[in-house]
C-alpha cells in the first residue's frame, strides 16, 4: 500500500526529516517496498513513543496516558496487517435465502450498503489490508466463517421485525465477533424512543412530555385517557406525532390540535404497524451534536481527549414553513440545511450541547458514536428529542453532507481521521476492558 493511500502514512510522514523518503528509510533501516505507508507509521510511531521514559515519568498520569495511546497506535498498525474486517449493512428480507418467513419492518427499512462502502474504502486508506462487506441476514454467520472474519463494524438498520437495530449486534455477540457498534440493549433502547424517553428523565435529562398509544388498547381519546392527561396536563399547542421506532423523519408530523391527533396516530400505525409516540412540540431552535469516545485521530495520529468527545454541533436550517427538518429520503442534506456553531458566535448553546452530549454518553454507558438531537422550546430551554445510535456516515460529497460530518475540517480532521477514531477507540474498550472477547486478535499482534 502507498504512502499516498494511507492516512496513518501521510501522518507519518510529515515526521520524516528533509533528507527525503528513501534516505529517511534507509538511515532508519527500513526496507523500502510496497509497503512503504507502514514504514512511515512504524518511523513515526517510533519518535513519538514513550518506550524510554526516565523513572520520574513512569508515575505521571499524562505520561502514562501518552503511553498507552503510543500502545494503541502500535496495535492498531500491527492489526491493519492481519485482521480481517467485515462492514455489515442492511439485508433485504427480499432477497432469496434471507429469511425464513418474511415479516414487517416497523423501522423504515434501508440497506445502508453505499455507506458500508464509504466506510470499508476509508478502511483501506487507513492500511486495513483485508476489509469486505456483507449483509445482514440470516447467512451472515457462514459467510463469516467463510471469510475467516476477526472483526465486524455494524452499518446495519436491521432486516425485519422488533429491535431490528439491535439483531446484528446480538447475533456478533453469539458469535463471538467483536464489532463497532452498539451492544443489542444499547441499540434497540436508542431506536425505542419511548424507552429511551423514559431512561432520559429517570436520568433527570431534559426531554419532551409524550405518550405513548398502541391500538391494543383501544382508539386513542385524550380527552378521557388519563395518562394523556397526566402527561400534558394543561398543554393546549402543538403536538408532535412519530414512530417510536424509526428513520430520517419518516412519518413525523405536527398536529395543530388534540381533536387531530386520532387521525394521526392512526396514520402512523397504519405504516408501521407500531405504537405511536406524541410528544410536545417545541417551536424553538433544533440542534444536533454528535459524541463518540476518548480516542480521536487527527491526521492518522492518535490521541486521548480525556473525556467522550463532542463534535458536529449544528443548527439544522429549516424553511419559513418547516416545523419539522424534511427526511433526508426526500430532500437531501447539503451543506446549506446545516449552520455550524461556533464558540464565538455560539458560545453558550454550544456549551450546553456539549455537556448533554457528555452526560448522556456516560451516563448511558454508551461506547460508539451517537449522535443527538436537541430542540428549544419558546424559552431557548433544550430538550433532547432523540438519541441516534445509527448517523449517517456517508463521506462527503460535493454539495452533499451528513450531519456527523459536516463539521470535522473544524476539528482538523478528514472523513478517513473519524473512521479511524471509531475503530482505534473500539481496540482500545476490548483490550483494556473485555480482554475475553478479543483472544483471537491479541494472537495477531504477536
């Protein structure tokens, strides 16, 4: 692999002295071949390692710190040469041999498979030499012994059914594959809006009153339902309508008054055979803010934040008769619909999205990217209106842009620098913290 396709090599290589690559190779003994990108990395790692610490460093935590991230580092380079990764995406129920029966899909279903591409190519110009991509379905584990597959990143909203976020993430964990993602519980209480909902407000988080109604127990009468009552109490405005689970904005609406809210409901369950959630409708600002863990990579080096790290602070630009941001299904999302914030401008919202983010992150045990959106009400109070466990991760293209990406230029890093922020912090909760999950990786780096 070239040091021109290989970000941990481009990184390397502004290490190297003005003598140039070949007389830089060979003063420090490394054999200049195809593999020259990992040369470069093993130069660098080596004149930013913590190896020969004198003895009154070995106690400093920052020095210790910087030691285990030099660790890191050279674990993930070994790992680029032999682990063998599988970017997972969305199986279509469709397809011959999928499924045993066809079902419903109560999550708007989507294959995901053009950004399991993105990611997957982003993974072999990182220096991952074996990176393929499979779907989700009822083969995924043959096809995975087949390939002789050590880890797995989960780009998948699911095939069919209840949770289906959630499958691919307990089917890794029956196989012993450990993966990028969520694990199952976190996953499905994520894209279970009510669940999540509630655990907000156990956790003393701001979110929305909402109610949630299912036809099982009978047509939806606010006027006499106590529960309804209990959770609006004297709300007279606006309502939100929504699946509890569910995909960019799909079948969310605003509902003007409570004598329309039956048909609402009654639409929304009709397209996802779900129950339904109403919630207030805040007509204030809407922000999104992402949050992943402490390993960032910038420019292909590694380096620990000290806490999750926030970034992709928006403000979604919504039109004069927009109340709720249009699914990216039928308008795309480019680089107009979002307004990023800045501490200048923006200093205390942005705050306050960064603590919400760190908040919700530890407090909910998470262990991978998520990303959160916020909305203000009339007071410029935030609420948060969802946790999704699964952003977009489309590399940006001219024009077009996800919301997690929209900012990193403003973080100094490059589409390549997040994915492998992912994937290191990942290597690094499995080997300091699950040891017994990752026996078959830890044979590779010797």
């Amino acid at each position: 692999m070239s040091i021109e396709n290989n970000i941990l090599g481009r990184k390397l290589n502004s290490t190297l002295p003005p003598m140039g690559l070949e007389a830089a190779v060979r003063r420090h003994h490394l054999p200049l071949d195809r593999n020259v990108g990992r040369n470069m990395m093993e130069l660098a790692f080596s004149k930013h390692s913590g190896a020969n610490l004198a003895p009154s460093q070995e106690n400093d935590p920052s020095t210790r710190r910087q030691t285990r991230v030099d660790e890191l580092q050279s674990q993930v380079m070994k790992l680029a040469e032999s682990m063998r990764i599988a970017v997972i995406f969305g199986g279509d129920k469709r397809q011959p041999g999928a499924v045993i029966n066809p079902t419903y899909n109560p999550r708007h279903w989507k294959s995901y498979e053009a950004v399991a591409e993105d990611i997957a190519a982003a993974l072999r110009r990182i220096g991952f030499r074996f990176v393929t991509t499979l779907p989700d379905d009822m083969n995924l584990g043959d096809r995975l012994r087949r390939e002789r597959v050590h880890f797995a990143w989960l780009n998948s909203g699911g095939v069919q059914g209840i949770g289906s976020v959630g499958h691919a993430a307990a089917m890794m964990e029956m196989f012993g594959i450990p993966y990028v993602g969520h694990n199952p519980l976190s996953a499905a209480t994520m894209d279970s809006k009510n669940v999540m909902k509630r655990d907000l407000m156990l956790a003393g988080l701001p979110t929305a009153p909402f109610f949630v109604w299912h036809p099982g127990r009978g047509p939806l009468d606010p006027t006499i339902d106590p529960r309804f009552r209990k959770a609006f109490e004297s709300h007279e405005g606006t309502f939100v309508v929504k699946p509890i689970s569910g995909r960019a904005s799909r079948d969310v609406s605003a509902v003007d008054s409570i004598e329309c809210l039956h048909e609402a409901v009654e639409a929304v369950h009709k397209s996802t055979g779900n129950a339904v959630l109403i919630e207030t409708y805040l007509p204030g600002r809407e922000f999104c803010v992402a949050v992943c863990g402490e390993v960032v990579a910038r420019r292909g080096q590694l380096g620990r934040m000290g806490q999750p790290f926030t970034f992709a602070a928006v403000e979604r630009a919504l039109d004069q008769d927009e109340r709720i941001f249009t699914s990216m299904d039928h308008r795309p999302i480019t680089t107009d619909r979002v307004r990023q914030l800045t501490s200048d401008s923006d200093s205390e919202v942005l705050s306050q999205l960064k603590q919400i983010a760190r908040q919700v992150y530890s407090e909910f045990d998470i262990e991978t990217l998520i990303r959160l959106d916020v909305r203000a009400d009339t007071q410029g109070r935030l609420f948060i209106l969802e946790a999704n466990p699964k952003p977009d991760l489309a590399a940006p293209t001219d024009g077009r842009v996800s919301i997690v990406c929209a900012g990193l230029q403003n973080e100094g890093m490059r589409y390549d620098d997040l994915i492998l922020s992912l994937i290191a912090d990942r290597v690094d909760v499995l080997f300091t913290q699950r040891r017994a999950v990752v026996r078959h990786l830890a044979s590779l780096l010797n």
